[in-house]
C-alpha cells in the first residue's frame, strides 16, 4: 500500500539532479521533491512544506553526505535573500548546470535532439558585476531599512545599509549606505500596503560600467515631499558620481515598481554608459542589461551569428533602448526596430543620434502587430533578431518571420522554457536550430541567457 505523504513530513532524500531553478530534485514515494539549497549527490533531511500530487516542495534540515562542488557562500544573506540560488555551488559547476538546463529544455521542450548546446560562456571575476539595485524598505522600530525581500514573501530578509550585497557593483554600495541614512535623518515614511499611505515606494539605483555616472530613482507616492531638492542635493554632495536623481511618482495600488511620473530632483533625467565603444542614454524606466561586461560577450556574439556584409535590412524586435540595433547599424544596410514602451524607443533614437548612426528607423507599439503590419506592407528583412521579454514570443510574430520568409533568425532569451517552446514553433515554421550559445548574464543565480540562430530551410 502506497504511503500517505503529508506537508510537515520530516524525509531522507538522496538528491540527482537540480532543476530549473537551482533547487535539488530527487523521488520520495514516486514524486518529484524540490529541496532549494541541496546539490546533485547530497543525500539530505529535509521537510515537506508543500505536497502536490505528483510533486513536493521541501525546506533543508540537514545535509547527511556533502557533494563535492559544494561551497561555502560567502555572502552573509545568502540563506535568506532570495537574489542568489546556487552560491553554495562552485562557479565552474554553476556553468554546466546551465548548459544542461538548456539541453533539457530544447529536448522536452522543442523536441530538438541534434543540436550542439555550446558551453556557457562565464566570467573571469564573476561578482560585483551588476550596475543596477532594487531595494525595499522596511519600518524597523525607529529605523528605516533598505534591502530585499526574502523569496516568496514581501518581509525584508537582506538588510543593506550597513552591508554589502556582492553582486553589486561596489559603488552602488556605498550610494545604498548613503540613501539609508538620509532617509532616516530626513525623518521620511515608508508607503504602508494595507493603508495605502506613506511615501517611499522602493529605491533603484543605476550605475555606467564605463563612465561611472550614477543615477538614484526614489519611487513615492503621491504624498508631498517638501524638501525633496534639498535632499537630492544632499546626496549629490556626498556622492559626486551621481549625475541624476530622479522622483518617480507612483500612484498604482498594486506594486508594480515604477509610475508614469518622473521629476528630476538634480542633474539630468539619464545617465550614460558605453558598449564597445557606443554611448548609449539611460532613463529611469529604461531596460539595459544588468551585467555590462557579459552584455559584451552576449552582443558580439549576435553580431558573430548575424553575419552581415553591409548591405542586408535587419528587424530587432523588442529591441528596448536600441542596444542591439545600434550594434548592428553599422554593418547593416538599414536596421529597424520595434519596441511597445514609447520612452525606450525615444531612448533609441537618441541613442542612434549619439553614436552619429543614420540607418535606423524606431517603431512604437506591440510587435505582434506592427511585424505583421509592415510584412503585410512589404517588408522581407535578411535577418530578423528576437530579445523578446521572459514570456518569449507571441504566435502572431513567429507567423510573421515565416510569411516575410526570412532567411536567418536570431534569438536572445533570459528563459530557457520559453525559448524553447518558440524554437519549436519555429522549426514547425521551417526554421532549423543551427546554434545554441548559452552565455551567464546572471552568476550565482539559477538564470540563463541564451543566443540562438536559426536558418530558414
């Protein structure tokens, strides 16, 4: 008779594999069981919080025999913040980790079985690496707090003020102790969810890799804040580097992060950094990948797939701020773009004007209706580039590229899933899978981007 499992249940587990999301996964009573925190090899203790009917979710006890690629995490938060999955696994592991998950993925996923998953391209120095920060707040007794959330739940987990996350850029760090203490010398509110009072909302700071410029972004409400110059100016003093500090009024009940509102307390509305030597503006609400050294790698190596000779009509749909465009402008004959947040696409024609480039053309609205439009209008691109959001495509585009009968496709994705299930559509579109080039944007953490090219048969 087979046994009754139940939430609570305390269980011996021998752990074979690691899931999508960096959890271990091994079988207890012929069900998949999730253990977030043990590796592949570990026979553990662990409790069963949340039982399915095929599957189970469950907390670590206790490790009873130690994998050998596991590591002490140096991060003092790293138990508790949900930012990191794998820091008790050792970097080079992490790497083919995520080349299996996307070999898993095309295989069940697509039904692709003969093609060569590339080994992930990593990082020499893989912290410190990100040059953005979201930060919480938190009412603690007297103090403000700044940091994250624990995983699964809105209760600050990650306290930063007086800490330093290490996946951040070092002097995002400092510019988080700083705010901190204004915030708590100026005597400001938290927003409180159930009243739906209070100012702050959440706190974002950006940095340029290569200029150092900085720019600080206080998500409030609507509440007045009288001296909200004087402040931002208080923190230009003690930071120099930060070019911007940006107001967002956000009046949504939901927490959705930023509103439709910015005023610019001091400098100017964006900051600048440089991707091989192209400049490009970044707004408070623009979309700009978060490792900059592997954004790099990443682009090059669509560039590398793209194989343009200077005379072909590229489409980059989704294309955001017009990084990935403005790569290939020049070695392309024309590129367009398509992107449905209207400051992004005014971002991208900036940032075309800044680099001197003429041969770009930028779209405003849902590509799964201006790509069919423009196809139905004539448009027959030699290469078409995808970098659509973690939802991956809508069916409306993948018909398009194979009515426009487009020779070569290019897709970047940050959700192997996703990815997958549109390579199969595609290749049922008559697109075959040539290359699949995995590329770790994100250290540490169960995430894999993934550039992929695809030729029309």
């Amino acid at each position: 008779m087979k046994k009754v499992v139940r939430n609570g249940d305390i269980i011996e587990l021998q752990i074979n594999g690691l899931g999508h999301g960096g959890e271990g996964v091994g079988r207890y009573e012929d069900m998949a069981v999730f253990v977030p925190g043990a590796l592949t090899g570990e026979r553990v203790k662990a409790k069963l919080m949340q039982v399915k009917k095929s599957f189970a979710r469950a907390e670590l006890l206790a490790i009873l025999t130690k994998a050998e690629q596991r590591i002490n995490p140096p991060c003092h938060f790293a138990h508790q913040c949900g930012g990191c999955q794998l820091q008790h696994l050792d970097y080079q592991e992490q790497l083919a980790h995520k080349k299996s998950v996307v070999e898993s993925a095309l295989r069940r996923i697509a039904k692709i079985q003969n093609v060569a998953v590339q080994p992930t391209l990593g990082m020499e120095h893989p912290w410190h690496y990100r040059n953005k920060i979201h930060l919480q707040l938190k009412q603690a007794g007297k103090q403000i707090k700044l940091g994250f959330f624990a995983e699964g739940s809105y209760e600050l987990a990650a306290g930063l003020g007086d800490q330093v996350c290490l996946l951040v850029d070092q002097q995002i760090n400092q510019v988080v102790a700083s705010v901190e203490q204004l915030i708590n010398k100026s005597g400001l509110t938290v927003y409180d969810w159930s009243t739906k009072t209070g100012l702050l909302r959440h706190i974002i700071i950006r940095r340029g890799f290569k200029t150092g410029e900085m720019m600080v972004v206080i998500v409030t409400s609507e509440e007045r804040w009288p001296k909200e110059s004087e402040w931002a100016e208080t923190l230009v003093q003690r930071h120099p580097e930060i070019v911007s500090v940006v107001r967002n009024i956000n009046t949504s009940p939901d927490r959705v992060i930023l509103g439709r509102e910015d005023r610019v307390l001091v400098g100017k509305s964006f900051i600048t950094d440089e991707l091989n030597g192209l400049q490009f503006h970044i707004s408070a609400a623009s979309f700009y990948q978060v490792n900059p050294q592997q954004t790099e790698v990443l682009y090059n190596k669509v560039l590398e797939m793209a194989g343009l000779e200077d005379k072909e009509t590229v489409v980059d749909a989704y294309c955001g701020i017009g990084t990935i465009a403005t790569f290939l402008a020049g070695h392309a004959k024309q590129v367009i773009g398509m992107e449905i947040v209207p400051a992004a696409v005014e971002d991208a024609r900036k940032n075309a004007e800044l680099n001197g480039i003429t041969n770009t053309e930028f779209h405003t609205g849902m590509v799964e209706k201006l790509l069919p439009h423009l196809v139905s209008e004539g448009l027959r691109p030699d290469l078409l580039v995808l970098d659509p959001p973690r939802k991956g495509c809508e069916k409306e585009v993948l018909q398009a590229i194979q009515e426009a009968r487009v020779p070569r496709v290019v897709y970047v994705s940050c959700d192997p899933a996703t990815l997958a299930r549109d390579l199969g559509i595609l290749d049922s579109l008559g697109y075959q899978t040539i290359q699949v080039q995995p590329v770790d944007m994100f250290p540490w953490t169960g995430h894999v981007e993934c550039v992929v090219l695809m030729s029309r048969t």
